[in-house]
C-alpha cells in the first residue's frame, strides 16, 4: 500500500507507476474476509472486514 498525502497528481502517478509490478506467479485464491487486530490497554480486540471482488 502506497500512502502519499502531499504529493501531486503527476508525481503519485510516477511514484506509483514505478512500484506497479505483476504477480508472479499469479495469484489463484480468492481472498473473501479480513481480520483487524489490536491491543489497547493490555485488550485484544478483532473486527471481521468482508471483501469484495
């Protein structure tokens, strides 16, 4: 993931251009959920995020 808040248009397209490649090789599963962890004071805590194809 590419975060850029300050960078223009022109200068994100080249950033992100350059650091856009194929998978090899290529992905064969379909990813459907994910899960979010984290800890706050001393307490696990999840969250379930469905995905979309």
């Amino acid at each position: 993931m590419l975060y850029g808040k300050t960078l223009d248009g022109a200068e994100w397209s080249r950033f992100a251009q350059a650091e856009s490649r194929p998978f090899e090789p290529e992905p064969f599963e379909t990813i459907i959920e994910a899960e979010l962890v984290w800890y706050q004071d001393g307490i696990e805590h999840a969250e379930v995020l469905p995905l979309r194809g």
